[in-house]
C-alpha cells in the first residue's frame, strides 16, 4: 500500500505541475497578446495622425488657392505694351527694328 501512496504523490504533483505550466502560458499568451493589441493600437493612432497631416494639408492647399487672386504666379511687364511697337521692342531689343 504504501508503494501506492508513494506513485500518487509524484502523480499528484505532476498533475499540479502540468496545471501551473498550463496557466502560466496561457498567462504569457495574454500578456503577449495585450502587448500586440499595443501595439497595433499605437500604430493606428500614428497613421490615422499622418492621414489627417495629410488631410489638413489637402486642405489648406485648396482655401490657400481659393483666397485672393486665382493662379499661383503672376508675370507683369516691366515696360509698357500697348501696341504693336512696344511687343516690338521688347521682344528684340537692339536685334531688329519695330515692324
């Protein structure tokens, strides 16, 4: 009988040992999967930041073009060019004479 008692006591503990083992991974497995969750919550954030970087930027691209006067650039003369003769000579100084 007591050969008996001595086998169930290692049983026992072997059993209690597989459990802990048991609970301990699933413990890690959690704490991994917490730490993932992390971290995907934080790389949304960043994104969802960048993407309204980019909004805002779209944004203030199309009030900065519908503000003030159309376009982007503005070529205006030097000289005056009313006629003929003055797109003359400012075309060809100097080369040819005023048609």
């Amino acid at each position: 009988m007591s050969e008996m008692l001595d086998l169930k006591e290692p049983v026992t503990n072997f059993a209690e040992e597989t459990k802990k083992h048991v609970m301990m991974q699933r413990y890690e497995d959690t704490i991994r999967r917490k730490v993932e969750e992390r971290k995907l919550i934080r790389k949304t954030q960043e994104l969802s930041a960048d993407c309204f970087k980019e909004i805002d930027k779209y944004v203030d691209a199309l009030v900065y073009h519908e503000e003030g006067t159309p376009g982007k650039y503005t070529v205006k003369p030097n000289k005056a060019m009313g006629s003929q003769v003055d797109l003359s000579l400012a075309y060809s100084p100097g080369v040819a004479a005023p048609c």
